[in-house]
C-alpha cells in the first residue's frame, strides 16, 4: 500500500546501535494483551482518577502478564536495579487526557521496589511547557528526575547528532529527525504509557506513535495540506535503535479517551472512559485494539470512521478544523499500526492477538 501521494518516502536511519536480539519490540509476549477494566477507576462527574483502583489494576496487569508470583518478580522481567529507567509519558492532551500522575506515580513506585534509586528513573517527553502542566511531582515520589527536550520549540540542543532518521517529504529544509540525546546515551529501559485517543492523522495515537514522535525532534513536517506520511514514519521510528530494543514494557493508561480531536482536545463532548488499563510488550497488538475502541466509540457518536478516507470530508487547508466530528483535517492513516507489524513490531491480525480481559 503507498501513501495518499503515491510512493512511500525512502528513510536513512542513521545509528551506531545494533539489534539486542528478543529485547525490546514486539518483546516477550508478542501477540498477548491484558486489558483490566474499573469501574472504580475514574469518577464519572469529575473524571478525577482514584489511585487505589489504578494501584489494583496495575497489580492485577503485571501479574496476570507475567504469570510471576509477586509484583517485584514481575517488573523485574523487565527491569534489573541496574538500569536506567525512562517513562515515556504523553502530556500533549492535559489537563485531561494525559499519562496521568496516579499511573505514573504507581510505575515509578514498583520500578523503584525492583531496586531502581529514584535518581536513576526519567520522566521524559519532547515539551517540557506540556509536562509541567501534568503536575507529576504532586503524586510522583521526591528525587525522580522530569525531561522535557524542547524548553522553546525547534531547539536542537537536547537531540542526539548521531542518531538520526532522514528523509524528505515535502521538500522541506531539514529532513532529519534526531532522537533525545537522554534516550540514546542515558536510558537503559523505557516503559512506553501512552493514553487511548483520536488522532487527526495517523487515525489514533497510541503506543506506537507516543514512542516513536515523543522521542524525536522534527517529526510534525510529516504532515502537509491534508496529506500525511504518518502510515511509514511512525513505525519507522519506532523500530529504529536504541527505541526499539529499549522499549521494554507497555502500560496504556486507557482510564479516559479521546473520541475526535485528538491529541490536543479538551473539549469535554469529545471524551469518554473507558475506564481500563492496557498492558503488553507487543505495540502493534495494543494498538490494533485501541484502532477498534476509538473506532467504536465514534460510530456509537455518529462520527465517521478513523478508516474514512473520503475527500469530501475533508476541511479547507487554509481553514481551522471545526468541532465537527464528521470532518477530517488530514486523510488519516490508521494502517500505520499494521505497516510497523511489517517491520516486525509487533502481531496486527486480531485473529493472532490473545487478549486476557480482568475486571477488578
């Protein structure tokens, strides 16, 4: 399949980091997903999280992913007291919509009892502006260390030189997308959260896209007019080195989703819970269901499908996008989740992927 333009755009990865063989993506549960559902999780009227409800569900997740017997020998499949931890948080939709700080802060918690120092786990994401809204040090415990790469948008400074994604799309001036420089040279093991939403674009943003665009710079000039490269760039990104091998652990925080608007909406008509955390090491398999609950949830509110790729439905370029769901900015790529399965990521075929449904 090729892009709304035609041919797909020829990448150059460049990066001094090798392949560590069965570590990483898609890891050592491909094709498996334990989705834990609490109606307990989130006030209905408030949307304020209850952290004893995400502390079950989290319980409850690594367990029943693992088989281990206890929580320490759970996240210890994944992480040694060695090893430098970075959380790949996704704060582009706060104050509502986010990695909130109750998932967060029980993450850090249990990385910590495997016998992590605080010092030694990151709280990254690419807009430092975005994270401090999150308000993550009010649940978050004292000495965790918080990196946003981009104090003011479009610095360099924070991005690895060396490792780099090249690739023009549009003829635009710079054609590199550099990695953080924390993520490359730092960070030993990254546990992905992202959140189950929307996504004007790529269809939805879920754990492929919040590892791959939350950890390079350069990454919005995919999109141009109503056409988007977002089908090949996102799990082109992903699948590069050090992210694809350092990416160990996927924790969606899926307590509350985006329907339309995604990733900024804050309109509250645009929101739902559904009230569950997801958990896996397969990317594509824990994408592939979000695919169908955003899916879902739009056509339960009358929308189009994220898979509606109609040129009627589409706004004016030159105008703002309007509240109406049934209006599509870009034409959307959703198939971005089963063209990173071809770069090995992950299991795509609802048919192959195993889910273990938990209601606590």
């Amino acid at each position: 399949m090729s892009s709304a333009l035609g041919a797909d755009p020829t990448y150059r990865v460049v990066s001094s980091y090798k392949r560590i063989p069965g570590a990483g993506m898609p890891g050592s549960y491909p094709g498996q997903v334990v989705a834990v559902h609490s109606s307990k999780s989130v006030d209905d009227n408030t949307e304020r999280i209850d952290a004893g409800a995400v502390r079950e569900m989290m319980t409850r997740g690594m367990l029943a992913l693992t088989g281990a017997r206890d929580l320490r020998q759970a996240w210890g499949r994944f992480i040694g007291k060695d090893d430098v931890v970075g959380i790949k948080v996704n704060c582009v939709g706060r104050p509502n919509v986010m990695s909130s700080p109750e998932v967060v802060a029980e993450i850090v918690r249990n990385v910590n009892a495997v016998g992590v120092p605080l010092g030694k786990i990151h709280i990254y994401e690419r807009f430092g502006d975005q994270m401090e809204e999150c308000k993550y040090p009010e649940k978050v415990p004292a000495g965790v260390h918080y990196f946003g790469a981009e104090q003011t948008r479009g610095t360099n400074e924070p991005y690895d030189p060396l490792m780099y994604v090249d690739v023009n799309f549009f003829g635009e001036e710079d054609t590199r997308s550099n990695i953080i420089r924390l993520v490359s040279r730092e960070i030993t093991k990254i546990i992905n959260v992202p959140n189950i939403k929307d996504h004007g674009a790529s269809g939805v943003t879920g754990c492929l896209k919040n590892i791959a665009y939350g950890s390079f710079s350069n990454v919005a000039r995919s999109h141009a007019g109503s056409v988007t490269h977002t089908r090949t760039f996102i799990g082109t990104l992903a699948a590069s080195e050090p992210v694809r091998s350092r990416t160990v652990l996927q924790v969606v925080d899926g307590i509350k989703g985006v329907w339309h608007g995604g990733p900024f909406s804050t309109d509250k008509r645009f929101r739902f819970l559904p009230k569950q955390m997801m958990f896996g090491t397969d990317p594509v398999a824990i994408d592939r269901l979000i695919l169908d609950i955003v899916d879902n949830q739009r056509k339960a509110m009358g929308a189009i499908s994220v898979w509606d790729r109609d040129p009627r439905h589409l706004r004016n370029k030159d105008t703002p996008a309007g509240p109406d769901p049934n209006v599509n900015a870009y034409i959307r790529e959703p198939g971005h989740i089963e063209y990173a399965s071809k770069l090995g990521l992950g299991v795509y075929e609802l048919e192959k992927i195993r889910v273990n449904r938990i209601d606590v």
